[in-house]
C-alpha cells in the first residue's frame, strides 16, 4: 500500500520544522505534504506575515538538498519571460542574462535524480501568464516530467543552452500576497495552480515557534523527504491497482453536487482538470494521513477531510465572484461541523459583503 511507503514522512516532516522552530497543526503539516506530492505548481497565498515564504521553504528543504532549489525575486512590472530569463541581443551578438536565469541554470540538465524546487516570491508583483509563459503552459497538464523554457535558436552561443530543461517532476512554488499592493492571480493561473491558503497562526503555535527567530536558513544536510517528489499521478495510481480508487470519487462528489445546485444550475460546474487535481491530492492526503495516524500524530483519515481540503485548493480560487457568492454559504453548510474547510469559510465570509453591491470572489475575500 501507498502509505506503507510513505512511513515515517509525516513524523520526519515535523521533526524538519521543530529543527527550525516552526510549528504547524498536525492536519497542516498533512496538508503540506500532500500539496507537495500532488501538485508540481503551488501557489502559496495570503496577507503579509502569513508565513508563505516559510512553508515554501520549509516543504523545498525537506524533500531537496539545497542545490536542487532555486529562488526566484519577481519583481514589478515585468511583461514578457526576458524580464525573468533575458534575451538574446542581435545588437551586442549576445545573451543578455538575468540573475534569475543564472539561478535556474544551476538546475538544467539531468544529471540528477532528484527534481529541482523554483520558489518564485511576490509571484503577483507582475502577471504570471506574462513573464513565466512556458510554465503556466506546461502546467495545464496534471503531471508533467519535464520543463522546456526556449531561450534562443542562435547555434553560435554556448551559454545559457537553446532551452532550459528543468526535470524530473520538477516543482514551481509561488507566493502570492493579498493586499492592496499586487493584484491576485489571473484565473488562467490559479486553474493550473494548487493555492494553499495561509492564515496567521494561533498564539500557542506562535508562543511555540519563537526558534524560528535565529534559525532562519532552513537548510538540512540530509533532507528527510529526500526522493519522494515525483509523479504527482502516483498515490492516485496506487489506489487504482488496489481498488478503492473509488472512495475519493464519492468523497468529493457531495460537494460538488452542492456547488452545482448553489449555481442553479442541474450540471456539474467543476472542470475535469480541477477534478482530477482534486483526486489527485487526495490520493495523497488519506495515504499520508493513514501513516500518521499510526504514530502520534492526530489526524482525520476520512476522506470527506481530504475532500474538503480539495475543494480550497483547486476549486473555489477559481469560481467567479457570483459563483462564489451562491457557493459560500451553501458549501459552508455542508461542510463537516467545525473543521477546516468550515472554519477557513467562516472567515471568507467575514469579507464576502463587497462594495457597491459586487460580490468578491475567493481573492477579494482574502483581502
């Protein structure tokens, strides 16, 4: 079984953030994990001070040494992937490089068995479908090997390569602020993008990660994840041969029949890909949550819990704002009594009253 193999993750994943000094919930820390393994695009969203940064790197030093990661500044006003990875000058008769690409250079090739980690900050400074074109193609697949960025076709220059080849499963991180400062992220972005929604945390958490103010690089010599990012199809997968691939199916299905009839509308309103990531996910988070539970960890192994957490991932940052009006409060209802999913939509609704009569939708009520 899937989570036979993945003993231990969970409980070396904790023991990685109390070395920092960070401390998340125990169905976080499983949320985390499950994001990670599921997902190769994951957008981590939030007011400042939210800790996005932190989990993005704390998830990235877990599973790879710290010369499969990259960070990435993005920064305002960039329109085109030659702010991120520059260009080809026929002027000069070179490649205009960026500090970026330099980064990212260190990660090409495939050298290596372990899949490289791209950590993009402030990702919204600039209009991601405009300055990482390739990687919000390439991620309108639910898994994907490979990354091919195209830099130049002049045969003459040596470096950087003609195309920049990141693999294998490699994984794009992303956070993504939400204030007055940036705008959020286009729906042709997030409908490819696994959005984990950060909060800040309860004064207890707080009180208990107070480490983390002189231990900030985050860096392990040997990461407990080390070798299990890959195919994110895979705990899917898993449960396809054992037959009980099913039982997630029927977890999410309730909430998406609610959705439907919160639309008014008697046909299913989720798309396939948003589906299928949502399963996807899911796969992982019950695999995960099963190992857990048989250690000290508290955490659900009902798939309605992994259901619930789908549906903020991969389904509501993408409803348009009357969408997400009717779906709030009926979702909301429905939701299992006092759990997460209930609880995060409590406080969307805190900020679901718009102005002038316009509803918000999912990222207008984050901010």
């Amino acid at each position: 079984m899937i989570s036979d193999e993945l003993a231990g993750l969970p409980q070396a994943f904790r023991q990685h953030l109390l070395v920092a000094g960070i401390k998340y919930d125990d169905p976080t820390q499983i949320d985390l994990l499950a994001s990670a393994l599921g997902s190769q695009f994951l957008l981590f969203a939030g007011p400042s001070g939210t800790g996005k940064s932190t989990a993005a790197r704390m998830i990235s030093s877990f599973f790879v040494p710290a010369d499969r990661q990259a960070i990435v500044d993005v920064r305002p006003g960039w329109v085109s992937s030659e702010d991120l990875v520059g260009q080809y000058s026929n002027f000069s008769g070179r490649y205009l490089s960026t500090p970026a690409l330099a980064k990212l250079e260190l990660l090409h090739g495939t050298n290596s068995s372990q899949s490289p980690v791209v950590t993009m900050e402030e990702a919204n400074l600039s209009a991601m479908e405009a300055y990482a074109g390739p990687l919000i193609s390439t991620a309108s697949a639910t898994s994907w090997q490979e990354l091919e960025w195209a830099l130049h076709d002049i045969p003459e220059v040596n470096s950087p390569p003609t195309n920049l080849r990141l693999q294998p499963w490699p994984r794009f991180f992303g956070t993504v602020n939400i204030d007055s400062s940036a705008a959020a992220p286009a729906p042709k972005v997030t409908g490819r993008a696994c959005v984990v929604l950060l909060e800040p945390p309860s004064f207890d958490d707080l009180a208990q990660s107070t480490d983390a103010i002189t231990n900030t690089t985050f860096v392990s010599d040997a990461p407990g994840g080390l070798g299990f990012l890959a195919d994110p199809r895979a705990a899917w997968a898993a449960r396809l041969t054992e037959g009980n691939h099913l039982d997630l199916v029927d977890a999410i299905e309730p909430y998406v029949l609610v959705l439907a009839e919160s639309a008014g509308r008697s046909a299913n309103i989720v798309s396939p890909r948003d589906l299928h990531r949502c399963l996807l996910y899911m796969a992982w988070y019950t695999a995960l949550a099963v190992a857990a539970s048989e250690s000290d960890l508290s955490i659900s192994t009902d798939p309605a819990s992994a259901a619930e957490n789908a549906l903020l991932h991969f389904v509501l940052p993408g409803l348009t704002s009357e969408q997400f009006r009717l779906a709030l409060p009926a979702i909301r209802d429905s939701a299992i009594a006092d759990g997460y999913l209930q609880n995060r939509l409590n406080r969307l609704t805190e900020g679901s009253d718009g102005f002038f009569g316009v509803p918000p939708d999912f990222w207008a009520s984050l901010s």
